[in-house]
C-alpha cells in the first residue's frame, strides 16, 4: 500500500485545535445559559404549585352548595 508517511499537515492540526477550542467554548457557553435559565424556571415551581393549590380551595369554596341548600335536595 502506498500510503502517505503524514496525512495531516501541522497547519491542518493547528485549525482543527482552535476549531475544537471555539467549539468547546460555544458549547460551555450555551450549557451555562441554558442551564442558569432551567434554574429561574425551577424558581418558579414552588410558586406556581401554592398559587393552583389556592386557587383550587377558593374553587371549592365558592362552589359548593350551602347546608339549607343540600337539606332541601335531600327531602325531595
């Protein structure tokens, strides 16, 4: 086989080592923002689940039927 002794040249190395540095800090970048936005959303977890849960009992209070109301459906 006649393969070549270098495939690569030292100047192709070099670009491939600063294309992966680059990348690498792209790739950091968007894992820190992306990763520090997942965090503010997680904040607001705790805050959404009272605000259902409240909303929920005032549903339930506001809807349900008065006493004299329900001893009457029961007579009929």
């Amino acid at each position: 086989m006649n393969l070549p002794a270098e495939i690569y040249t030292e100047k192709d190395i070099a670009r491939a080592r600063q294309n992966a540095k680059a990348m690498g800090w792209l790739q950091g970048g968007a894992v820190v923002f992306v990763g520090g936005w997942v965090l503010s959303l997680v904040g607001w977890i705790p805050t959404v689940l009272v605000a259902g849960g409240l909303g929920y009992v005032a549903y339930r209070l506001l809807t349900r039927k008065s006493k004299k109301k329900q001893d009457d459906a029961a007579e009929e």
